[in-house]
C-alpha cells in the first residue's frame, strides 16, 4: 500500500492519493476508501482499478489535520494500509485504523 502527497500550500489543502498494491485487491470487484474524510461512508468513494489490479482514490485534504481511514474490500473485509502515518485503537476492540497526518 502506499500513500503520496502533494502539499498545495498556497490553497491551504494537500492532495493525497491512497493506493491499494494488486496483491491485496486483485481478485475483488469492489474496493471503498472510507474514513474520517467522509463521514465512514462506507460507499461514497469508490477507488478506481487499474490495469495492474491496483486501487487507488485521490482527495484533497485540508492541511494540518489527521484522518483516520481503512479500505473496505467488496463491502465484506477491512484493510489497513501498511505504509500509513501511524495506527490507532479504532472503536472496535479487536481492529485499528490507520492514520494519514496532513
């Protein structure tokens, strides 16, 4: 997993791309970037395929924050990303989330 970050400091934002490696994804049909950054909706951001059997999302977020997030692979299994900032409890005994520092 890996996660890249472009700081657009004049706009206050720095533009994060969250990929998933084909290894981790590459037999579903499905994989949702869910976090902090959108409420832990667990549909409202698809990350797009590629040809390799990657995933990957790109957002823009606001500089000087921390998000916590995980993958949601075909709605049925949860991901942390190895390559995140840090890790934390998550409100779930048994699971942390992973952490993207801004």
């Amino acid at each position: 997993m890996s996660i890249q970050k472009e700081y657009l400091t004049d706009k206050g934002i720095c533009r994060v791309k969250f990929c998933l490696p084909p290894d981790t994804g590459n037999s579903s049909k499905k994989v949702c970037l869910v976090g902090d950054f959108n409420g832990w909706d667990r549909k409202r951001i698809q990350m797009r395929k590629g040809e390799d059997g990657s995933y990957s999302a790109t957002l823009e977020l606001k500089i000087g924050n921390e998000y916590q997030f995980r993958y949601l692979i075909d709605e049925t299994q949860w991901e942390n990303d190895n390559e995140a900032d840090k890790n934390v409890p998550s409100s779930y005994q048994d699971s942390q989330n992973s952490v993207v520092v801004i």
